[in-house]
C-alpha cells in the first residue's frame, strides 16, 4: 500500500492529471545527498561531498540544512528536491538496512525512473563495503539493486573536484526524447550497454545475461 501511495504521489507531482509538467530537454545538473543520518562519518562525507559539488558549480541539497531534527516532516521538506534532482548520490553504509528515510528517498527515486528515467544515481562508497552490503541478504534489495547497476566512486575519490566534475557529466541523463529515441534505436541502445561483472558474463565472443 505504501509503495503504490508513493507512485501515485511521484505521477502526481510528475504530471497535471494528463499532461506531463517535466521538461523533455536536459535539465541543469543538481545533486541530492542520501545518507543514514545516525552514522556519524556518513554526515561528515555528506558535509565534505557538498562543499566539493558546491565548489564546482553543482547546485546540491543536503537535508541538514533544512531538518534540524529527526522530527522534521519528510514529505514537505525533502520530496519536491527529490523530484528536481537530476543527480542522486547515496552515501551507503551499513546503517542503511534500517535506515527508513534513506529507503524512502531510494524508493522515491526508483519510482521518478518509470516516469522520466531520471535522475543519474552515484554510490558513493569504498568497494569492499559495496561487497559486504551487496552479499548481505538483510540489505534491502532495492539497495543492493542500486549498488549492482550504478556508477561508484570512493569516498576519496569523491572528495577529488575533477573526479566528482567527471562523474557528473558523464552519468547526466539527457531528459525523456533522448533516452527514448535511445530505446528505440538498436545500434546506439547496442553501444550504451554497461557490461558488469556477474549481471553479463561473457561466452566466447558473445555476452549472455
């Protein structure tokens, strides 16, 4: 029930009853930081990845600056950034298990996809954490979904402008008619396909999934 509250709040705020209100063009880079507030070192990533996304003309939100509490009302503060987004960077730890507000912006996310494919998401986390979590069968599957199919960056490499300035325009999605005309068109689909080590393994010269 909540999941299918959640699409139709996402649709809503997508469209006007009929007409979609989101634009068709690409839309100016601006980043959401997603992190389990009670793991201290992730507040302090989330504080130094904003400076950083700051520092090379990324409009960026961090919910610190609007909720100065775990009491502050979710939906009203953080829902209308997350729709605007076009660059989702969650900073995974183990806490997120039980993180709900971090489910619920991941959630958020995964439902604009089906409306808009978009925003681009970035896992910001060192690899051997990113192991651990994808093999932990109680990391919720959405998580373990994100840390599979999406780009990810160290937490040092984060912190470097000129990779962080990369990263981001090369993971910008260019807005519906392009990532359409992209699924309809076999051979530039054909060159987009990101082959991951365990989701397309290779057999000879041809891959199968």
């Amino acid at each position: 029930e909540q999941r299918e509250e959640l699409r139709n709040f996402t649709f809503l705020q997508r469209t006007n009853g009929r007409k979609p209100v989101g634009p068709w063009l690409t839309p100016n880079d601006s980043a959401f930081l997603s992190y389990v507030w009670r793991d201290e070192e992730k507040r302090h990533t989330a504080a130094s990845l904003d400076r950083t996304l700051q520092q090379i003309g990324i409009t960026s939100f961090r919910d610190t600056r609007v909720i100065r509490d775990q009491f502050g009302v979710w939906r009203a503060s953080i829902a209308p950034v997350l729709l605007r987004c076009s660059h989702f960077f969650l900073i995974a730890s183990p806490g997120i298990k039980t993180g709900k507000v971090v489910l619920r912006e991941i959630d958020t996310i995964i439902e604009r996809w089906y409306t808009e494919m978009l925003p681009a998401v970035i896992c910001i986390i060192d690899p051997e954490e990113a192991r651990s979590l994808r093999e932990d069968p109680d990391v919720p599957i959405q998580v373990r979904f994100l840390l599979t199919c999406c780009p990810q960056m160290s937490i040092s490499e984060a912190s470097d402008p000129r990779q962080l300035r990369y990263i981001v325009e090369h993971t910008r999605r260019e807005g519906k008619w392009n990532d359409w005309l992209t699924t309809l068109t076999a051979r530039p689909a054909r060159h987009r396909i990101l082959r991951m080590p365990g989701i397309v393994q290779k057999d000879g010269e041809r891959g199968t999934v």
